[in-house]
C-alpha cells in the first residue's frame, strides 16, 4: 500500500520542475569562461606567432655561430646559449642551498613569535615583490663596482641568486611544512637531535617538493633579462665565457638585442631564438610537474 | 659524582648530562641564522645602493623640480630632470593592464574556486603557470611584432610602432595568473559552512559566489590586486621594447611612452661613469620605483594576513 | 560480595595483583604542574611509577594524560609555551634540571604514539634509525633489527620484505613497527599514547599481548581511553579526572592511584567510582 501525500498544489510542482539555471546564471558562467580564455588564447597566440615567425631559422647555424650585426643569415646565439648555462648553473649552486637553508631556519628552528623572525617573514615576501629591475640596480651599485667583480658572469649569477632566493625559500618552506609533524617527534622520542632528525628525516622528505620550487625559480631566472641589461650583458659577445669572471650574454638579452635591429631577418632571428628558451622552460616545467606528481606523498 | 649522575637499580652508573658538546649541531645553527638573515641583508644593500646615490642625485637638482618637473632629458647637454612624464608612462601602461587583468584575473579565479571541476582545475592550472612563466622579452617581443604590428596598425592605422596600449594590453595577460591564483586562494580559504549556509537559503551558485564568497576573500582579492599592479609598474622588459624610449606626458595610448623601468633599462645598459649625474638618476629613478611598489607590496602583505587570521 | 560476581569481574584483569605500595620505582612526579602559556593544564600530581610494571592513566577526555605523559620525557619541550613545574625524577634525576639533555632522556624514555608513525623509509631503515643516530655500528645493525622486530612479535610478518616501506604496512604492524623501533635503542621506559586509539580489536589485542611479555623487561606508562583495555593491561591505574575552578576554566587533575584490582574494585573515590561504572566520562 502506497503512501497518500497531503495535496501540495500545482504552483509548488511548477516550482520543483527543474527547468535548468535562469538566464543571468547561464550567462554568467560564460561571462566566466570568457575571461578564462583571454589568457589560454592570448598564449596559444603567442606559442604559434613565435613559432610561425622563427621557425625557418631554426636551424643549427643558430647553436653552431656565434652573433653578427652584418650577416643576419650566417648569425647564431651560440654565445647566448652558452652564457645563459654559465649564469644558471651559478645561480644554481649559490641560490639553492643558501635559499633552502633559509628555509630550514624558518620552518624548523625560528620562534615565529620573535621579532627578528618576523622581520625576516615580512622581508622575504617583500624581495619576493621587488622589481626585478631594481635587483639589476643592486647588482650594478654593490656586486659590479662595490665589490669590484665587474660585468661578469658571477656578478649576474649573484644577482640572479639574489632575485630568486626568496621564490626559493618560499617553495621550499612549503614543501618541509607539508612533511607532518608526527615523523619529526618519532624521531626526537628515539634520541635523536634536532639536526639528525632534519637531516635524516625531514629533509628527505622533502625533497621532491624542493626540487620541484627550485627548478621552477631557476625557470624564473633563465627568463631573465631586466636586471642583466644593467650589468653588462647588452654588449656585442662572440664568444663563450671561459670562466666565473668571463663577460658573456644570455638568451634573453640577445633576444632583445635582435629585436631592436631594423632588419626583419633580426625579428625572425629573434623568433627563432625565443623557440630555443621556451623549449628549455618547457622540459624544465614538465620536469617539475613530473616530480611533483610522481613523488607528491599524500600524508 | 655529579648530582645528575646516578645509579639505576641494576647497578649501572648513569648521566642524563649531554655525552658530547654537539658543536656540529651548533654551528649548524649559526649558519642556518645566517643563511635567514641573507634576505635582510639583501634589503639593506638595494636601500644602500639606491638612496646613497639617490642622495647624491638630490643635492644637485631639488627634489621638488624632480618630482613635479613635467621635462624629463638626463642624458642631454641641457639636461632636465623632471620626473613625471615617466611616471605618467608608467601609470598610464599600467592603468590598461589593469582594465584587463583585475577583471579577467578575477573572473578567472572565481571559475576555477567556485565553478571549475576539480579534473578541469589540473589542466587550468598549469596553463596559468605556463603563462607565468613565460619570459617577459618574449612577452616584449608579442606586443611588438603582433598585438602592434598585426592587430593595432590595422585596425588604427595611426598607431605609432611603439605605443602603449599594445605593451599594456600584454602585460595585463601577464599578470593575469598572478592575480588569477591569488584571488583563488583567498576564495578556496572562504570557508565551507558559508557557501552552504547561502545555498540552503536557495541561492544560485552566481549569487553564492558573488554576494557570499566575493565579498568574504575581499581582503585577499585587495592583495592580489595591489600586488598585481606593483609587478606591473615594476615591469621592464614588455615596455623597453614595445612601448619605446620617447618620454611623452600623454594619454594618448597610440604613442609611445618611456617608463621609470624602461628608463633605467636603456640609461643603465649604457656605460654611465659612476658619480656622473646621468649614473645617479638611474638611482634617483629606482629609488622611487622601489617606493612605490614597496608601500604596495606591504599593503598587500597586510591584506593578506588579514584573511588568513580570519580563516586559517 | 559474592563468588559469582568475583569471578565475572575477576576475568577482565589480566596481571596479577599488585602490591599495595611501590617497592621499586623508576619514576616519580612530584608536585607536578604542566602549563601552557598561562593556562594550567595539569594540576599537580604526585605519583611513583613503578619498575617492570605497567601503569595505565585513564580519565575522559581533555583531563591532562597524554600532557602529563609528554612530560616525561621531554616531549612538551617541542610545544612553543609549554612549561613544566615541580619535579619529574628519573632514577632520582629531576629530568626538566638545567644541566639535563632532553636527547639523552629519550633516549632512555621512549615513546610510542597515539596514531602509528612510521618514518617512509623501509621497514629496515625504520628500525635501523634510532641505533644509526646513537653511533651504533652498521656490522650490528642486522642483529638489532631482527631482535627488535622478534620482540615486537612482528618479525614472521615482514622478515621476507625488509626493504619494502613501514608505510605499506597494516595499522596494527605500522604500530608493532614503530613499538620495535623503540626497543631498538633499548629505552628503560616506554611511554605509550593511546596506542590502540586507531586500531581494530584484533590488531588491538596483538598489542596488549605484546605489551605483557615487554612488561618483562621494561617499564610501560599507557594513556588509554579505553577502562577495559587499563584492566586488562595494567598493574597500576591512575585516573584522572577535569577540575573546573571559579573562572570557569578546566585544569586535569590526579584523583587516585593504585594498584589496578583496587582501582576498578574498590575505588576510594566516588569520581573514580562513578567514571569506573559508566556513570560519566
């Protein structure tokens, strides 16, 4: 025997009819999907205006010659490309274990109580907003003519370092908060000290997430040309650096400098170029977002 | 046998006293400290290197003349140092990428916090953050040789080759995803129980997101926004190339105009001799560039704190 | 009381009947306050624990057990603003002096955890880490582990997967696991919180069985929630119970202590006697 409902009227029937989203709801999403494709159209335009404009320089003279302002079809970036190696890897060894160090203070050791901690907490997210530029002014006043090291290689990793520390430091804050707080008092309750059960333990841990954030900072860096434009790297280079005192040029500038030639052979030249840096952002992101989702633990 | 020295029932002598002094444990620490307060340093040396010659810079031309002077020629033989053409340059590239980014960056984030399903937010995601990482001379070089040359000169046939509507324009996609993902973690911090405390009063999922989840990540949406803008007044190399290097106190957005950036762009890649006049303005310029998006980024920085002691 | 009621009530203890008075202890708190920040959380307390013997805190929850069993072995210390007043003696050693290593107290005062936290490293390198971090020499790290893992009668389980992750491991292992790397470094007293909370019954009991035969050889101080589980586990029961004072705020407090059959047959005081009976908690 089935139930007898108490009449409800016709009206709350009507009502209960899904009849889908008002208009204003339905509109509203693709006022939503709209602005969301500004940014994926304006980039697929880009990745195909690039890549159309550079593509018939995409050539082995481009990684096998060294610049040239006379002879846009013999011209390469060999110079740029070695010297962008140079200055990363620099960057690498000074930025990664002074910013990841950093962080081990502040997540492991630091009172965030304590006014000096504070300091050092409001600080990093203020470097982490500065302009790059003014990173170039820095370099150029303190690390080129203070300190004497010139227009080098080491003066642009110096800089660079200091430009990414705090993306570093912030990445890998986050990635040693994520290791739980139970696996650091297991291994206090068995006799160890603080720094073994960072070493042994938490860093361990943590290293994906690390590694993911510094590949991700250094990304940053190799796209950087505004500060290098006030040390150095704008003059006329043909040849690679040889050393951490070497003058040199990076992609970035040497994409810049070709833009602003008249020639078009120097646009296309240009084009051809930025395919070259965005292949390498491109392995290097994909490589971060492999180790993210291979090794992501969940807790 | 110290007081801490004391026997156990078995017989053994035993101490709760440290077994070695740890110096390594120590002097780890120390330079833990150091590594820290690295980014303290760096701070003191950007003041140090900008205000030094900035001051210098001021007791040559008066502060009032550079600030409100509306002639701005360094590097002439009858120089000039009035700074405000570029700081007009400069607001007005950064006004049109605000007129594109604030509104699509927000749009953006309220679809991927509210609307988007978690699979399509893993394909969007990422895309922002290729967007981000994108170099900003590439960026340069798409505003010049595209956005100008394909798009504006057709459609305006007088726009000038360097203008600035095509650099802002550019560099608002630029800082979509900065505000895009940060307006989207202020909204995901919005707590649960209020969403459903709007949907159970049979709210729509626009009014939940509009009228509850909008307003409630207000102080965050503030920050991403100020932060926003304070990266793109802080942008160089978008402007260095598609904007160009004429200083020009304007509004017309089809001319082109030099920015504070742009400025210390092409006066510091010049060999300037250090202690010439044209080397300290590139200081004097920096350092109100540094001014300005450093009270920006605090507010921010303040803003941001506010949600979260609110919500976490 | 009656033969029938003794025998049905008998049957839940599973050690026999303590002593009255503690002949030999290894700790003992005395006028013990545990604080965090302002707030006091523990009130204080003074008891012996005694050697070889297992002792249980029970009480509802939020009435200071697992704070006060953190603070024997220093493990507050890691909890910004916690702070701890009177003394917590070990062998006669007040723990919390200013001359004491809180490393060297863990060292001898293990601890095992309320929900299993093995490190995500193997089931080898799980028990190998504590033995590692004292010095202890790699050419005796074969023997440690498999005497551990034998006395934490997890052994026949995992001897074949040594390398695989403790991680990979069931609940009720992960918790034998962890128990075994804190015999490895062969501790003098072990302190266990709440270390059945998450577990199933039947993992639960492989533990309790394993906590009698450990009672052999070292001293056991257990947190549990569970009045069935003191019973049957312990030799010695300490029940505690939330005072609130004027101002309204909770302060755990030690309401009695002795040996268990005591404790759950005759208790001295009607809070143990209403919680015992169900009545509150």
């Amino acid at each position: 025997m089935s139930a007898v409902f108490t009449p409800i009227g016709e009206q709350v029937k009507q009502d209960l009819q899904d009849t889908g989203p008002p208009l204003q709801d339905r509109s509203f999403r693709w006022v939503l999907f709209g602005a969301l494709s500004v940014g994926i159209i304006t980039l697929a335009a880009l990745l195909i205006f690039v890549f159309l404009e550079g593509y018939p320089r995409l050539t082995p003279t481009l990684w096998q010659n060294m610049p040239s302002i006379r002879f846009p079809e013999k011209a390469g970036a060999q110079s740029a490309i070695m010297g962008s190696i140079w200055v990363i890897v620099t960057t690498a060894v000074i930025c990664l274990p002074v910013g990841i160090m950093a962080a081990i203070y502040l997540e492991e050791y630091a009172d965030p109580t304590k006014r000096f901690n504070k300091l050092i907490e409001i600080n990093i997210q203020n470097l982490a907003a500065v302009p790059s530029i003014v990173y170039g002014i820095l370099g150029l006043g303190v690390i080129a003519r203070a300190l004497a090291l010139g227009q080098t290689v080491i003066t642009a990793a110096l800089t660079l370092s200091l430009l990414v520390l705090p993306v570093v430091i912030i990445s890998s804050r986050e990635a040693i908060r994520a290791v739980p707080q139970s696996i650091r008092a297991g291994s206090l309750a068995l006799g160890a000290t603080q720094w073994q059960t960072i070493s042994r333990q938490v860093m361990p841990a943590a290293v994906p997430g690390i590694a993911t954030g510094a590949i991700l900072a250094l990304s940053r860096a190799i796209g950087e040309a505004a500060p290098l434009l006030l040390l150095g790297a704008v003059t006329f280079i043909t040849f690679n650096p040889d050393g951490l005192m070497s003058s040199y040029t990076v992609m970035p500038i040497q994409i810049y400098n070709w833009i602003s030639q008249s020639r078009e052979e120097f646009q296309v030249l240009a084009a051809a170029l930025c395919i070259i840096l965005l292949g390498i952002l491109l392995v290097m992101n994909a490589f971060a977002i492999y180790l993210r989702n291979r090794f992501q633990r969940r807790w | 046998m110290s007081t801490n020295s004391s026997t156990v029932a078995g017989g053994t002598e035993f101490s709760l006293q440290r077994s070695s002094p740890r110096y390594g444990e120590r002097a780890i620490k120390v330079l833990l400290v150091a590594c820290a307060a690295l980014s303290v340093a760096t701070t003191i040396g950007i003041i140090w290197a900008l205000f030094v010659p900035a001051f210098q810079f001021f007791q040559t031309v008066p502060i009032t003349d550079f600030l409100f002077g509306t002639q701005w020629s360094p590097l002439f033989a009858d120089p000039e140092f009035g700074v405000l053409p570029l700081v007009s340059g400069t607001l007005v590239i950064t006004g049109i990428a605000c007129l594109v980014a604030l509104p699509v960056g927000l749009l953006t984030a309220m679809y991927l916090s509210e609307y988007a399903a978690d699979k399509t937010r893993r394909v969007l995601k990422p895309i922002l953050e290729i967007l981000a990482g994108i170099p900003t001379v590439i960026f340069g070089f798409f505003a010049l040789e595209f956005v100008t040359q394909v798009l504006l000169q057709n459609i305006w046939p007088n726009t000038e080759v360097f203008n600035a509507l095509s650099a802002g324009l550019v560099m608002g996609v630029m800082i979509i995803p900065t505000i895009a993902s940060l307006s989207e973690d202020a909204m995901s911090a919005v707590p649960r129980g209020l969403r459903e405390g709007a949907y159970a009063l049979g709210s729509s999922k626009r009014q939940v997101t509009l009228k509850v989840v909008v307003p409630a990540a207000l102080s965050g949406i503030v920050a991403a926004f100020v932060l926003g803008v304070s990266r793109a007044i802080g942008e160089t190399m978008i402007v260095a190339v598609a904007a160009g290097l004429q200083p020009n106190l304007s509004l017309n957005v089809f001319e082109g105009m030099q920015t504070m950036t742009s400025f210390i762009a092409a006066a510091g890649s010049g060999d300037q001799p250090t202690g010439s006049i044209g080397y300290q303005t590139i200081f004097a310029v920096g350092a109100l560039l540094f001014v300005m998006t450093l009270l920006m980024n605090l507010f921010s920085i303040r803003m941001v704190r506010k949600y979260r002691e609110v919500y976490e | 009381m009656t033969t029938n009621e003794d025998a049905t009530v008998g049957a839940q203890f599973g050690r026999a009947a303590a002593s009255e008075k503690v002949d030999e202890a290894v700790m003992e708190l005395r006028n013990v306050h545990v604080f965090y920040g302002d707030y006091e959380a523990v009130r204080e307390v003074n008891m012996p624990i005694a050697s070889r013997e297992i002792t249980a805190f029970i009480g509802p929850s939020g009435c200071g057990k697992t704070t006060l069993l953190r603070s024997f072995n220093r493990m507050n210390d890691l909890i910004p603003g916690a702070r701890v007043a009177g003394e917590v003696l070990y062998h006669g050693v007040d723990i919390y002096s200013s001359d004491v290593d809180p490393i060297e107290v863990r060292r001898r005062i293990g601890m095992v955890f309320q929900k299993p936290n093995p490190f995500p490293k193997s089931i080898y390198d799980n028990i190998a880490y504590g033995p590692r971090v004292l010095g202890e020499k790699k050419a005796n790290l074969d023997e440690i582990v498999e005497r551990s893992l034998v006395r934490a009668a997890l052994w026949e389980e995992v001897k074949d997967k040594l390398d695989t992750s403790g991680m990979a491991l069931s609940g009720g292992q992960q918790q034998r696991l962890c128990i075994a790397r804190c015999i490895a470094v062969n501790p003098d007293v072990i302190l266990m919180d709440e270390p059945c909370a998450s577990l199933d019954p039947i993992a639960t009991a492989k533990i309790e069985d394993l906590m009698h035969e450990l009672a052999a050889e070292y001293t056991i101080v257990i947190v549990t929630h569970n009045m069935q589980q003191a019973a049957r586990v312990s030799d010695r029961t300490a029940f505690f119970t939330a005072d609130v004072d004027a101002k309204g705020v909770r302060h755990g407090r030690l309401v009695e202590f002795g040996p268990t059959q005591d404790i759950f047959m005759s208790p001295k005081d009607s809070r143990t006697e209403g919680y015992i009976s169900g009545r509150f908690g």
